[in-house]
C-alpha cells in the first residue's frame, strides 16, 4: 500500500481507529461511561475536522498553509476510488461538525431514557464515517460502500430507543424503505457499469459525453431515484415525516443535519463529475423533484401538530431548495447549493436544540402547542426558537435570507426562473408554519404547566452558539462563501 | 440667527417639553412653559421686524441642515427671513402669546390644559416653519403641520361626536387642496428644476411663454402651476368651494377658533401667494382667477354671515368673507394691501373671536344668538371690545383724521380694485369693486346684527344663564388690550409702511408687482396697481364708509326699531333666504355628488372588489387552497411502508416512462 | 447447447420459485421456494465458471441466511393473511406499474448488443481474465486485495455495524438475574462477611 493512500484518507482512519477504540472501551466500561465516551467522539470528530483542514500543509511542506480553499484538485486513494478535493473538505467539516454537535445534544435526552449506551456515539462516528467515505467516493463501489456504511448506522440509531414502539417502528420503516433504495441504486450502477464497462468516475465521465444510450439514461434514473431517497426528495421522501417523528430527538437533529447534507454531497459530485454528459437528462428529474419537494414540503407542512414531523417537511422543503442549485448545474449552482446547506445545517441543528429543551415534567414536549406561553416562561429559548424560525423562512437580515437569496440568483442567472419563481412562492407557504411556532410562542397563553428550566450546558451552548451565528451571518459572510466556491470550483471539469 | 432661532424653535421647544412631560409638570408649568415660549418667541419676532423691515437691514437667510439629497433634488431645512416673512413672524407670535395666554383663563375647567397647550404651541411652531420657509418643500411641511395641529385641536373635545366628524371634515377638505399644492410642487420641481424660492424667482420670467401639451392640449406652463398652487391656498383658506370645513372648524375650543381658523393658519394661503409673487405676476390669468374666486368668496360668505345665529359662525363667515378680500387684492396684483389686510385682520379677527369667547363663557357655553341679548350690563369690557372689534371690520373712520384697522386696510383693497379696474384688469377690477362693496355693506350689517342681538334688547335665554353671566378674569380681558390696540392703530400707523409712501422701502425685494402702462393715457404713466390706487377719485374711498354706515344704520332699523322686520324679510324673500340661510346648500351638494358616491364606490369595492375577489381568490382563496392541499398532502402519509414502497416504485417507473417516451 | 439447455432451465425455475415466493400463502412454503431460488442461482454461477461465489452463496445464503428466515417465520408466527388485505384494491395499480416497469427495462435491455463501446471494454475484462489463466477463487481474492482493497474493508466496517446494531437492538442486560461468578465464591472469606454480635435478652432485632 502506498504511503499516499495513508495521507489522503488520513482523517478517516482517524476517525475509524476512535471509533473502534471508544467501542473496546465502552464495552469495557460499561453505560456509566457514556458521557465520557461521548466527550471524547466529539473531541474525535473536531479533531479530524481540524486534521482535514491543517494536514495538506503537513503533507506537502513545499506549499505554505493552504487551508480548506486551496487543496490540489483530486488528491486520489486506493486507485483513484476516494478523492479528497476542495468540496468532499468542505463537507467534511461541516459533516464532522453536525455529528459532534449531534452527540452534544444527545447527552440529558439518553440519560433520562435510560439511553446511556457507548455504542450511541460509536455509531454516529461510524456513521459519520460512512458520511465522509460517501463524499469522497469517486467510484460507483465505493459510493455504495460509503452509503451503506452511514444508512446502517442510521437505521440502527432511528430505532435506537428500542422500548419505544414508534422508534422501533421508524427503524424498521427506514431500513426496509432503504434497502429498497440500495436495490434501485444497485441496479443503477450494475446498469452503468454495463453499458460502460467502469465504475470509476473519470472512466465514466469519458465514456458518457456522447450520446447516451438508453440504458444508460435508465440507469441514471435509477442512481438518482436512490440519492433522492437519501436526501428525501419528492416522490421518494415518504419516509421522512414518519422517522423523523419516530426516532429519538438527537437523532432527528443528526438526520436533519448530517445524512442529509452528505447525501446531497454525493448527489451533486455523481451528477456533475461521472454523469456530467447525462445533464441534458439530470436536470429534468432534478427540477422535477425540486419542485415537488418544494410544494410538498411547504403545503404538508401546514397541517402538522408535530414540530419534529413539521421539521421533517420543512427539511423536504429545504431540499427542493438546494435541488435548485443543483438543476442550475454550473459553478454559482453549487456554491449556492453549499452555502444553502452550510446555513440550513446551523439552522436545524439550533431548531432541535430548542426541540431538545422543551420537557415537561420530564416528558418530551413534541406538540406545537406545547411551545404556548414560552416567551414568558423561557424568554431566552423564545427569542432563540424566534431567530430560527425567521431565518427558515428566509427573512432578512438572518442567515437562512442568505441561503436562499444565492439558491434563487443562481437559478436566475442561469436562465431559470420559473423554478426560482416557484420557490419563492413556496417559501411564502412555509413561512406560515414557521411563523405560526413564533405566534404560538408569544402570543398563545399556556395552557398547560411551563415547561420544566433548561437544563444542560451543552443545550445552551449549541442553541445560543446556532442563534448567534444566524444573527451575524450578515456580517462575515465571506468566509463560507469563498470556501463554497473554492469547493464547487473543485469539483468543476478544469480547463 | 440666535433670535432667528428663538422666534421658531421656542414654541417647539414648548410643545415638547409639555406634549412630553405635561402630565407629571401639571396644569400650572404647562401653562407657564408654552406662554413663556411663545411669549419670548413673540420679543423676538418683534426684534426682528424692527431688523429686517423697519431699520432695512438685509434678508436673514439660514441653511440648518440638509433634507434630502436625491439626485439632482436637494432640500434644505432652512430659514428665509424678509419683510413678509417678519411680517408674518409679528402676527403669528403676537396673536399666539396672546391667545396662549387667553387660554389659561379659558381652558382653566379643562381637563386636559397640557395637552391644549401643547397642541397650540406646536401650531405655532408649524406656522413659523410655513413662513419662514425658502423652499416649497419645507413650506408644505409646515403646511401640513399646520393641518394636523388643525385636526387635533378642532377634535380637541374628542369625546363630542360634531368636535369628531368637524375635525375629519377640516382634514379632508384640505386634502384636496393639498393635493393641489402637491401637483403644484410637482409641477415646479420640473419647470424649474428646484423647489428652491430663489431659483425659481430666478426662472420665471422666461417661463411665462412657455407651454406643455397635456391631453393633446397646448397648457401655459406657469399658468398651470399657480393654479395648482392656488387650490392649496384655496384649501386652507377656505375660499368658496373648498370652504365647508372652516364653519364647522368651529367645534374646536374658541381660542382655536381665533389663533387657527380666523388670525392665522386659514391666512397661509394668503401668505403662500403672497410669497409666490414673482411667480404669479408672470401668470395674469392664474391671478384673474384668483381675484374671481376671491371676490365670490367675499360675498357669498357675507350673505351666509347675514343669517346664522350661531355667533362663532358668523364670525367664522365674516373670517372666509375678509379672506375673499385678501385673495381679490392678489388677483389685482395689490399683494401689499392684501397682508396689510391680513396683518390688520389678525388683530381685529382674533379680538372679536376671542370676545365671543368671553360672551360665549359668561353665558355657560352658549352660542346661540337668539338665546342671548341684555348683557351688555354685565360685561361690560367685553362689549366695548366687540364695539372695537365691529368697527374695525366695518371699516369705520373719518377720513384724513384717524380711522380703524379695518378703514385703511378694506378702502386700500377696494381702491386697488377699482384702480386694476381702470388700468390693466378692466373687466374684474370693477366688478370686484363692486361685489366688495356689496361685502362691505353686509359685513357692517351682521356686526352690528350681532352686537345688537347678543348685547341689546331683552335677555331672551334661560334666567338661570342670566344669573351666573359674568365678566371674564383678567386673563382674558388682558391679552385683548394689545389686540384691541392693534384693531384700532394698526391701520393708522401700517398704512405709510404697507401701501403706503414708504412701500417700497417697507418690502423691497420681498414682494414682486409688475408695473403696467395703463391702456387709457393718464397722467401717471407707469405703474403699480397699488401707486394707481392712490390717484383715482375721492368717492371711490369713501364709498365704502358709506355704505358700512348704511349697513350699520339698517342693522339698527332691523334689530332695535322694528324687530319684526327681519322675518317678515326672510319669509318675504322665501327661497332665497332658505338658500343663504343653508349656505347655498354647498354642504347638500358635496354630500350628494361626492360623498354618497364615494361611499357607493367604496362599498361596492369593498364587497366585490375587495371581499369577493382580492380576499376570495386572494389571501381567503389562497389559504384555503392551501390548507385543502396541504390536508391532501398529509393524507398521502399513511403509515404503511407498502404504500411508501410502492410511492417510490411509481416515482421510479414515473421517470423511467418520461425518459422511454417523452425524452 | 447443452450449456443453454441448462441455463435456461435453471432460469425458468429461478423466476418461477422469484414469483411463488412472493404468492406463496404459507410463509414457511414463501422461505423453501427462497432456498430454491438460491440453489438456481447459483448454478448459473457455476455455468458462469463462477463456482466461488457459487458455493459462496449456497453456504452463506442457503446455509446460513435462509434457514435462519425459515426459524425466525416459524417462531413468530405471522398472520400473513391480514397482512394481505387491501392487496386485491392494489393489485391492478400494482401490476401495471410493474409490468410498465418490465417492458420498459425489457426493451432496454434488448438494445444492449448494440452498444459496441461498452461491450469492447467489458470483453477486454473478459480477456485479462483469461490471459491470466488462474481459477476464479484465486482472481476474485488478488482483486478483492489489490484493485478492490478499499471496499472490501469498507465493507468489514459495514459488518461491524450490523454486528453492533443487532447487539444494541436486542441485548437486554437483565439486572435481576442472579449470576454465579466462581473467582468471587472462592475468594469469600468469613471475617469479611460475617458479623458477630452480642445481644441482650429481650432487645433483640424483631
């Protein structure tokens, strides 16, 4: 083995080895050491963060601190299956930093369901590690490794509240629906692979840019059917409400978050690297889905009495959203795409947080009308859950504005209007629901008992920390937008 | 620029102060804050007349800050500070402090002093801003200011039902107007190019043969625009047509009535035009619109005076009649005569409103002149300030010795028209001479038709009234001295400034009059209307002297030797008395053409414009759409993982389809 | 055309046992047919000189897999027929989605010799294969550690997994129950245990 496959896959391996390493010693250990166990997969996960982005400059002396923006295009491992470019860093990140931020709030929720286990954070590092595999796959094989490594773990940690009838039935749900997608995506890739003899990505690439034959298109068709059941786009979103609802909070957060994010990642890179010839073909069962993710997730949304199963059309939504970066299909499309997700992961992951806070006695408070009275009772968790909602429903000056405002200037740019017509309109349909939990807040009285004062550190800091960066976006955005376009310019055909 | 300053912003300073902090300051220092503010500002005024007019020291001209800055359109906030301009300054102030002070005796019951207060000084604040103006802009400010504070103190009594729909009435009659104004501002910023007054005075002689074309017609520019400036005046001046709001304008406290609605802020029209003159006299057509309306004005609200019973309301249509004067003299290019008129107006105006006052407090809120009469007796001061206030409106003195206010003022006016009717404006100057005389006769007339009814004869109300009649505290009586002076010597000692030897001197560059060659040789050659004025016959000043005595002498024949005589005359005349006696039905007509249809056209856009389709297809519509879908999209979330399953399966073979046939 | 014969023979039973699996009324007779199915399956792994993954799949897949289904049907005990309601509703939607879906993929599928390209690279496969001149077995583990490396430890990773999620799912950690532990049994010695005390009459613990 080469010495470069080492370096290129350094923080996976990393990541890997911890995550073996806390398994041996949450087994020996036992459920007491949970917290412990979690402390140290979230200071795994930093710690790899921080390795993907300061390695190249151990690796490769000669060029002077490069940081995430400015790694070489391509640095390839395992023949040439992974790939570590600009944009598979820059969703690392934000991947590694959903997942730690995910165990931090799992931490009051499983100790008072009797859900103090070390495999909790083993699992969500492994399934990070598939998240990040899955990024940088640059093979059909190592695509579906990657994603079956993460959906695993997912299926596992859905159903991971194993007492409670719902989680088991949204585990089961999950896996038997993804399975069905591994079939799909299976036959996709078995369709590629035999119309073009190749798995790998710069093969397929340079086979397809010409005229493609059907099978080919079928088997994009496929592919995409699969990528869109992960990311949970219209008309393979039917899962979401239901596991969403189901799965214990924490672990909704990291659905909503991480899986989601990766997913889209891998989207993209399949589309735009191996099946950049099939655009003509990609970008109608792309704005086909946009869109109907777009209306789905915004009318179904205004029904629900459920925040988590309202989070789930919204994060339906959100999708259609970034789906309209991705049909844009050029450069400014997946930098908006990638600013879209990096905005709307901080967003979600600080909704939850504040999901995470509302117990009553105890009891977790899931129900929109829970939340009547909070102003009074928890003005702080208010005017957090305030800036959250706002930003989903893209008002400015807070950050979701932002997402939405590149999402929709790409598309007009590129000549797509309608479809940023259309999701403008939608978004004013969302923002109902998200305004009606800020109306339910401060000007519904309580009905029932105030929920109980919040309680863990680690909520404070994650809500707080997601509130504040919603607020200031405004005033240093540049840092996510250069990296973003340093990411989807990686991942452009060069010259 | 200190007394500049002083003269503007104290009154604000007041209104702040106790608008803010009136609650916890009490009655007492409210009272004591704005008097004393509108009293410094009014020494100051003082000062700077005697700088600016009197001693011939230079314009005061002040940028404070800038306003807007838009492209090539920049406004200041700024003050302009000329002889008309000081002018103004002495009579808005002066009248202000006094009635500021007539106030605390007036208002003492009330509950709400600072707010009253407060309002007032806050007027007084937006008139200063009018007219010490260098722009349009900030003019219409101060306009609007002046509107509102108008609103807010007619409505003063909110809890009074008429005080409610007066207020709203005054308001949107002056939106009209205002409208006007506005187009006229519009209208200016294109022709000249700046709402600047120096700019454009500075363009407007070589704008006075240009035209645009508007609906295929070829429309004198300038022409247009003072004629849209003038229905702005015509707003808050209340000239026939837009005038329906100033009688009502009435329900508001009496000392409202005598600052707002007769000294000053209904005289802004006239100082607008005043102040616009190097635009107008380029504009003669506007200007023999003006003089028109005017002199209707004068009449019509003359004869209406002739018949009401309300004693604030005639007073009120003797305000709009003096007002039709004012206009008239600037339709004749006499603007001199008619500030002079405006200047002597204010004392004698504000003296008779707030002698009413007095009547109107003695008698416990009484108003109604049949329901009065006798009570000379029992206030005395009172009644001799309405004999002074009477005369000077009619005009009464004898010649080459001394006259009243009012003498000076309505002869130089009727003087001015009769000589425009000589010279330039033949086919108006004459007629308005006329119609003024047949104003002068009437207002003679229902002055003393009031002083008789409400101070002579038989108490004709309730024995109790009679009883507590009494005359008013010296806060009251006081502040009636200086305008009780003003109403007798102002006219003696402003003619020579005003129109007289030393006019030119008195305004310089304030006021623009186009001289004239008079069509028939004459031995003056060229002149002014005013200069044309001094020189036409005797008789054509005493005229109205006579006729006023004459008007007097009937009301005496009428109301104290022959009491019968005045319904045997209405019922005599019939229909023609019921028409002036109802105000010539302007009420009615507006009513029926634009009221009624307003509200028709409202109702039916509201339920079938708005309530039927904008919500029905609009915001209801779409709503319901969307929870209808939304129930529709929930509903597709059954629970069983089949029907997920096979959801996907039908999304799959959906695209598979799309691709085999249709791409 | 003896090779076809085979083939196709084994092909028929293949779908055919595909198809009763999912008809089947019994669920145990549903998991047989499964097992049938694998055996055909396989034999057109060995017709493909894949006897590797052939006996791969009847070890791991028939041995294993299959009859661990078949243990787990029996024990549980499902009644499949309320499981089947609503599926006549269903059914005809059903079918003609699936059979849209077949034609489709059928025709496709028949277009396939057609596309020379890709048959080229896959025969140059077929080729190296062969000029290798080593067994199956032996080609499929020096990919699987040289080309294929990196999956194939991904999918230990995946394993492990599954290994835990099993283990998280379903072990239970009874605390009532009483283990025997033998090192702690000998290691009891009377003074730690034991507590003599003197009691007077009459005062002793009720």
């Amino acid at each position: 083995m080469n010495v470069e496959n080492i370096y290129a896959t350094f923080p996976e391996l990393f990541l890997a080895s911890c995550a073996l390493m806390l398994l041996l010693f949450g087994v020996k250990r036992g459920n007491d050491a949970t917290l412990f166990t979690g402390l140290i997969a979230v200071v795994v996960c930093l710690a790899a963060g921080v390795l993907l982005i300061k390695l190249p400059s151990f690796v490769e002396p000669g060029q002077a601190q490069l940081g995430v923006s400015a790694l070489c295009h391509g640095c390839k491992a395992f023949g040439g299956m992974f790939i570590n470019d600009a944009f598979a860093q820059f969703v690392k990140v934000l991947l590694l930093l959903a997942s730690a931020i995910a165990i931090m709030l799992s931490w009051g929720y499983m100790e008072r369901h009797g859900l103090e286990r070390p495999e909790y954070p083993a699992l969500i590092l492994f399934a990070t590690l598939g998240m990040m595999l899955m990024v940088s796959a640059n093979d059909l094989l190592a695509l579906y490794m990657g994603l079956e490594l993460q959906s695993l773990a997912l299926y596992v940690l859905a159903s991971f509240r194993r007492d409670h009838v719902r989680s088991s039935e949204a585990g089961l749900k999950y896996f038997v629906l993804g399975s069905l997608s591994s079939g799909m995506l299976l036959y996709g890739i078995s369709l590629l692979y035999g119309y073009t003899g190749s798995t790998g990505f710069e093969a397929l690439a340079h086979v397809l840019a010409g005229e493609p034959p059907i099978g080919v298109v079928l088997g994009l068709v496929f592919v995409c059917a699969a990528m869109a059941f992960k990311v949970s786009a219209v008309p393979f979103h039917m899962w979401t409400p239901d596991v969403y609802e189901g799965a214990p909070t924490p672990v909704t957060a990291f659905f909503a978050a991480g899986p989601k994010l990766a997913a889209l990642a891998l989207f993209v890179r399949v589309l735009l690297q191996p099946l950049a010839g099939l655009e003509h073909q990609w970008v109608q069962v792309v704005v086909f889905m946009a869109v109907a993710s777009m209306l789905l997730g915004s009318f179904a949304g205004l029904a629900q009495s459920n925040i988590k199963r309202l989070m789930a059309y919204s994060s339906i939504a959100n999708v259609g959203y970034a789906l309209v970066g991705m049909a844009v299909a050029n450069e400014a499309g997946v930098q908006a795409l990638l600013v879209y997700l990096s905005i709307y992961l901080v967003n979600t992951l600080g909704v939850f947080g504040v999901i995470l806070c509302l117990r009553r006695e105890g009891v977790m408070a899931e129900k929109i009308a829970d939340l009547a009275g909070l102003s009074k009772s928890h003005p702080l968790l208010a005017v957090a859950m305030g800036i959250f909602m706002f930003s989903l429903a893209g008002v400015p000056p807070l950050a979701g504005f932002f997402g939405k405002y590149f999402v929709f200037l790409a598309a007009v740019q590129a000549g797509m209007l309608p479809l940023a017509i259309i999701g403008v309109l939608t978004s004013c349909v969302a923002a109902y629901y998200y305004l009606r939990i800020i109306k339910v807040m401060y000007f519904d009285d309580a009905t029932e008992a105030a929920v109980d004062p919040v309680p863990e550190f680690s909520l404070r800091i994650v809500t707080g920390g997601a509130a504040l960066l919603m607020l200031l976006f405004v005033f240093m955005p540049t840092p996510v937008i250069d990296s973003a376009l340093a990411a989807a310019h990686s991942l452009m055909p060069q010259g | 620029m200190l007394l500049d300053l002083a003269a503007v912003f104290l009154p604000l300073l007041g209104a702040l102060v106790v608008g803010l902090f009136g609650r916890s300051l009490g009655d007492r220092a409210s009272q004591l804050v704005t008097c004393a503010g509108v009293l410094a500002a009014a020494v100051a005024s003082v000062l700077i007349f005697h700088d600016v007019a009197l001693s011939g020291g230079d314009t005061h001209a002040w940028v404070l800050a800038n306003w807007i800055t838009s492209g090539d359109f920049k406004v200041n906030w700024g003050l302009k500070i000329d002889t008309l301009t000081a002018v103004m300054l002495v009579v808005v102030n002066g009248v202000s402090a006094m009635v500021h002070i007539y106030s605390i005796g007036y208002m003492s019951h009330d509950k709400g002093v600072p707010r009253f207060m407060a309002y007032l000084s806050l007027f007084t604040f937006f008139m200063l801003m009018l007219v010490t103006s260098d722009n349009l802009l900030q003019m219409f400010f101060g306009w609007e200011g002046v509107g509102l504070s108008s609103y807010l103190l007619i409505n003063f009594w909110y809890e009074k039902a008429s005080a409610n729909s007066a207020s709203i009435k005054a308001f949107l009659v002056n939106r009209v107007g205002d409208f006007g104004f506005m187009l006229g501002i519009f209208g200016c910023y294109l022709a000249f190019g700046s709402v600047q007054f120096d700019v454009m005075f500075q363009k407007a002689p070589d704008l006075m043969q240009s035209s645009f074309s508007f609906l295929g017609a070829s429309v004198p520019t300038l022409t247009t625009l003072c004629l849209l400036l003038f229905v702005g005046a015509m707003g808050k001046s209340a000239q026939l047509g837009l005038h329906t709001w100033l009688p009502d304008a009435m329900e508001g406290p009496t000392p409202v009535s005598a600052l707002i609605h007769a000294a000053t802020m209904v005289t802004a029209g006239v100082f607008m035009v005043a102040r616009l003159s190097p635009v107008f006299e380029f504009a003669p057509d506007a200007l023999a619109v003006v003089a028109v309306v005017g002199a209707l004005t004068a009449i019509v609200a003359a004869s209406i005076g002739l018949t009401q019973f309300d004693i604030k309301r005639v007073i009120a249509y003797s305000t709009m009649s003096q007002l039709g004067y004012m206009f008239f003299a600037l339709g004749m290019s006499a603007y001199p005569a008619a500030v002079f008129h405006l200047m002597t107006h204010a004392f004698f105006k504000s003296l008779l409103f707030l002698g009413a006052g007095s009547v109107i407090h003695a008698l416990s809120g009484e108003q109604d002149m049949r329901k009065m009469g006798g009570i000379w007796r029992k206030i005395p001061f009172t009644y001799a300030y309405m004999w002074i206030g009477s005369l000077a409106l009619a005009g009464i003195g004898i010649p080459g010795v001394m006259g009243m206010a009012g003498f000076y003022s309505k002869d130089i006016i009727l003087e001015s028209a009769f000589a425009a009717g000589m010279t330039h404006h033949q086919a108006f100057g004459v007629t308005a001479y006329v119609l003024g005389l047949i104003a002068a006769f009437m207002t003679a007339f229902y002055s003393w038709r009031l002083l008789l009814l409400t101070f002579h004869g038989t108490f004709r109300g309730d024995h109790h009234t009679l009883e507590h009649a009494h005359e008013a505290p010296w806060s009251m009586l006081g502040p009636l001295v200086p305008l009780a002076l003003g109403a007798i010597l102002a006219g003696k000692f402003g003619y020579d400034l005003f129109v007289g030897e030393a006019m030119a001197e008195f305004w310089r560059d304030s006021i623009l009059t186009l001289s004239y060659f008079p069509p028939r040789e004459t031995h003056l050659g060229v002149g002014t209307t005013i200069q044309f004025a001094h020189h036409v016959s005797d008789w054509v000043g005493l005229l109205p002297l006579v006729v006023a005595l004459a008007g007097i002498f009937m009301a005496y024949v009428f109301y104290v030797w022959a009491p019968s005589l005045p319904g045997k005359c209405a019922r005599g005349l019939g229909a023609l008395y019921r028409l002036v006696f109802n105000k010539y039905y302007f009420d009615e007509l507006y009513n029926a053409v634009f009221v009624r249809t307003a509200q028709r056209v409202g109702k039916a856009l509201w339920t079938t414009g708005d309530d039927a389709i904008i919500d029905g297809y609009g915001p209801n519509g779409v709503a319901a759409l969307a929870v209808r879908l939304s129930q529709r999209a929930s509903a597709l979330e059954t629970g069983y993982v089949y029907h997920y399953a096979f959801a996907m399966v039908i999304g799959l073979a959906g695209f598979v389809t799309w691709f085999w046939f249709w791409a | 055309m003896l090779a076809s014969l085979i083939f196709y023979l084994f092909a028929t039973v293949l779908v055919a046992s595909a198809v009763m699996v999912v008809t089947a009324r019994n669920p145990v007779h549903a998991v047989l047919f499964l097992i049938l199915c694998f055996f055909n399956a396989s034999g057109l792994f060995v017709l493909m000189g894949a006897e590797f993954l052939a006996f791969i799949l009847m070890i791991v897949y028939v041995g294993a897999v299959a009859v661990l289904f078949l243990f787990v049907v029996m024990l549980l005990n499902i009644d499949f027929k309320s499981m089947r309601q609503g599926l006549r509703r269903q059914l005809p939607l059903g079918l003609g989605v699936g059979a849209l879906l077949l034609v489709e993929l059928a025709v496709m599928a028949l277009h396939w010799s057609s596309d020379s390209q890709a048959f080229s690279a896959l025969s140059t496969v077929e080729m190296v294969n062969q000029a290798t001149n080593v067994d199956s077995t032996r080609a499929l583990g020096r990919l699987l550690y040289t080309d294929y490396f990196y999956p194939f430890q991904v999918a230990g990773l995946i394993l492990l997994v599954a290994m835990i999620g099993a283990i998280v799912l379903t072990l239970r950690d009874r605390k009532r129950v009483k283990r025997q532990n033998a090192a702690e049994q000998m290691d009891r010695r009377p003074e730690d245990v034991v507590e003599i005390r003197k009691v007077k009459s009459g005062e002793g613990a009720l």
